[in-house]
C-alpha cells in the first residue's frame, strides 16, 4: 500500500484591508436603586472596581427607578425594598410588566421569609439581604448577567 504524500495545511492569509473586527459583547449595565445616597455611592464605587459591569444610573426611589429603567434599559436594576414614594417591591411589579427581560434583585436590610415570598410572588431573581455582604452581591450580579 502507496503512503500518501504529506501535504501541509493551508495557511490563512490576514488581509487587513477586508478584516472584520470581532464582535464583542457590550459590558452589561445594572441600574442601582436606593434611598440613601451614601449607600448608592458605596454599590456604585463598588460594583465599578471588582466586577466588569457597569452602573448606568441611580435612582432615589421606585418611581425614579421606573423612569430610569425606561430611559436606559440596563441588563439589571439593583432595587431597595423600603424606599419613600415607591417600594421595590412596588416598582418590581411594573417592571416586570413593561420590561420582562430586566433582571431584577431586591436589595434589603432585613430579609425573611415574607420577604423572599413576596419576591418570588412578584417575579424577582433574587432577595437579598445587605448584612449578607457586599461580596455575595458580585457573586450573584456575576451569575445572572453572565
């Protein structure tokens, strides 16, 4: 039996003049939404140096958060549940209707079992407690915008 003789692959050429630059996915953006301004800052400073996403705007309470949302249509809105004007709990519900794609987290001091119920009732991806850390947000900011 004759042994075939070697042929090398082919080798692409580059052609600058006709090369495509590579998509690449827009940084996912979140929304962050809370009363107090110093803990705006400390999400927003935050969220900006240990992960890859970006804060697209803050909002004061619910009803600024469904303006803002509308206006800037971020990938995730970051929703405090006891907030003036509006709650979170009350702008999620709106959300969901006019934005279904937004994710959505709520954001609390004091998460129980009403809480989370009343999450999941409404259709959030997830309730979570502030005296749970700010690192456990990365995570689960990570798992739903990745």
């Amino acid at each position: 039996m004759k042994k075939k003789p070697y042929v090398p692959p082919r080798l692409t050429v580059y052609d600058s003049k006709n090369a495509q630059p590579e998509k690449q996915k827009p940084t996912p953006t979140l929304l962050i939404c809370d009363d107090n301004p110093n803990i705006r800052y400390l999400l927003r400073t935050y969220v900006e140096s240990r992960t890859p996403f970006e804060v697209c705007g803050e909002a004061e309470h619910g009803m600024d958060a469904i303006e803002k949302a509308k206006e800037l249509q971020p990938d995730l809105i970051l929703l405090d549940l006891s907030m003036p004007i509006m709650t979170g709990a009350e702008a999620a519900v709106i959300l969901k209707r006019t934005v279904p794609q937004m994710k959505i987290i709520l954001f609390s001091m004091h998460v129980d079992d009403v809480s989370k119920s009343l999450g999941t009732a409404i259709g959030v991806d997830l309730t979570l407690s502030k005296s749970d850390g700010i690192s456990k947000l990365a995570e689960h900011l990570h798992a739903l915008l990745t």
